[in-house]
C-alpha cells in the first residue's frame, strides 16, 4: 500500500503541504504533489515528486494522474474573505482544476478522489444571524452559496458526484470549516481570520501600539477547525463509504471577538479595538452541524480553539521575528 501512487494537488498549499507531510509521517512513498506555485513560494516541500504545473489545463491533468491510485484535489484560488469578495472571477475559474482532474481520473483509472470542499456553499439565508443554528449538509439547498467561491465549490461536488454515477470513479466530498494552523498564509490579504488576529496581536505587542482594527462588529460567529483534526478527517472520509458531501469542522463557536480574547490571553496583552464596519465581514453566523460525521465515523473535530491558537500563534510569532530581523536596516 505504501508504494501506491499518490497525487496531491495544490501541494503548495497550507492543508496540501501538511497532506504530504502527513503520507510521509503515514509511510507512504510514493507521493506526486503538484502546485501551480514556482517552488520557493511552497508552503512547505517534502523529498517527494514535487512538480510546478498548471492544473486548470486539461493536459497537466493528465501527467498528474498518470499512474495514480488516489487524488487528493485540495487546488484552487482561494484566501479570507478579503480575497474571496474581491476576486470572484479567480475563485470561479478554479472549477478547471476539478473539472480536468476529474476527467483525467477517470481517463487514468484511479481508485478514489478526494475534493477539498468549502462551507461557503451553503445558503446564505441561513447565515445571517450571529445566533446561528449549526449548518446541516442539507442547508446547501436550495442554493445560494457563497457568490464566485461557493459556487464554484458547490458545482463542483455536482461534478464529482455525477463522475462517480456516470463514470464509476469513487469520489468522496469534505466540506470544510475554517482550517487554520502553522504553515499557512498570516499576511499579505489571503490569511484567515485565526492568522490575520495572530499577526495583528503580535505586531501591537512587539511594536508598543496596542490598537488593533476587527473587520466587522466583531460580534460575528464562526467555528474553526485545527489542521491535525483537518488531516485526521481527510484519511477518514477518503477510507469511508461516505458518498454526499460531509461537514468536516468543529463545532466550538466564538465570535470574532471571543477569538481576539483568545489571541491576547495566549500574548498577554490587551488592546484597544476598533471595527471597520465598511470592511468585508463574510456571513454573521455559522457553524458545522456535526451528527452526520458522527453518525458515519463515530468521530468529529476536538482539538480546543484555545489549543490549536496557542501552537499557530507560536509559529507566527517565529515568522513575524524573523521577518523582522530580516529587513531590519545592517549595523554600520
């Protein structure tokens, strides 16, 4: 099993990195991973196949899959909310990538196909209030996701459904919420909100102005998933008989508020606050409904919000020090 060939697509990327470390960790050898990204802008690179490549062409897409076992599609055009409501077009044309890997899936016989989905599919109606009731895998419908991103999303779970009735290729769907972590994006307008607050925390503290801007009243509600429990669900989705797309995320709701508490708490520091209320907020509510997984796996996300923030924290704080030392202007 560990000789099989692997393809990781958007390997380059926060959770595809982590995937690679986590076959590696697994004994898996044999893994082909696959960004867009010139190397050196990887996230993380392992001693594996690594390859620069353009998936959204329909011929990439089939090198990567030559000889492949299992894929794992977590590529696309993504970031914060930031990112998302200002770049539609960049997150809808993504559904090349899924729609070619799917094709060359098939084309290669591949056994099972993994795709990252996003709870940005669900429908907004059910997300407006702060007090929100935990999104269940039938709230995507009827539809009205996420505009540009959700939808691309949802169209392409339609996809990977219709290829395993028409094609016969086993496609499994995660919808996930909120991954956060160390390895990932914490500045530069693509961060989530668990990087963005790290950062913006850790620059108040180590520069002596204690202010910071939340984008919103802050009283947004949300839920936010560590990478290891991210990891864990991917290898027990993928192994599953789970054919309709799941909720793969915690439960733990916080506001946008509660999770600066949390970020201050771990640096020691308390900062004056301000909201930009003009700033791109995402929905006011939501959080993973989690029976489904429980029913299915006997398992769901537990790592505590406070736990995973105090280890993303600590690598940003790494990052953000060296970063600093780094452009700092040479001693005469």
């Amino acid at each position: 099993m560990a000789e099989k060939q692997i393809l990781v697509a958007g390997a380059g990327g926060f959770i595809g990195g982590h995937l690679v470390a986590d076959l590696l960790r697994r004994g898996f050898t044999n893994i082909r991973a696959v960004d867009i990204k010139p190397l050196d802008e990887w996230y993380q690179v392992h001693d594996v196949n690594n390859i620069v490549a353009d998936l959204r062409d329909l011929a990439a897409c089939h090198t990567a899959c030559d000889g492949a076992t299992e894929v794992y599609n977590l590529a696309c055009d993504m970031g914060g909310m930031g990112f998302i409501e200002n770049n539609r077009a960049l997150c809808m044309i993504s559904v090349l990538i899924n729609t070619h890997l799917l094709i060359a899936a098939r084309d290669a016989g591949v056994d099972r196909y993994f795709y990252a989905s996003s709870a940005c599919v669900y429908n907004a109606d059910k997300q407006v209030n702060a007090d929100v009731v935990a999104l269940k895998e039938e709230d995507a419908y009827p539809a009205m996701p996420e505009d540009g991103y959700g939808w691309e999303k949802l169209f392409s779970e339609r996809m990977c459904r219709h290829f395993r009735e028409d094609f016969g290729l086993t496609t499994r769907v995660a919808r996930f919420h909120n991954v956060y972590g160390p390895h990932g994006t914490w500045d530069g307008g693509r961060e989530k909100a668990p990087a963005a607050m790290c950062r913006k925390v850790i620059h108040a503290k180590e520069t002596g102005d204690l202010q910071m801007e939340i984008w919103g009243d802050g009283k947004q509600t949300r839920s936010f998933m560590y990478i290891d429990d991210c990891l864990e669900g991917i290898r027990k989705i993928m192994a599953s008989d789970i054919e309709e797309p799941i909720n793969l995320g915690s439960n733990e709701l916080v506001t946008i508020n509660g999770l600066v508490d949390i970020v201050e708490d771990i640096a020691g520091v308390e900062l004056q606050r301000s909201y930009n209320l003009d700033a791109p907020k995402g929905v006011n509510g939501r959080n993973s409904d989690n029976t489904k997984i429980q029913e299915y796996l006997g398992w769901e996300p537990g790592i505590r919000l406070r736990d995973g923030m105090a280890k993303t924290y600590a690598w940003i704080h790494g990052e953000y020090l060296a970063r600093a030392e780094q452009e700092a202007p040479a001693a005469v």
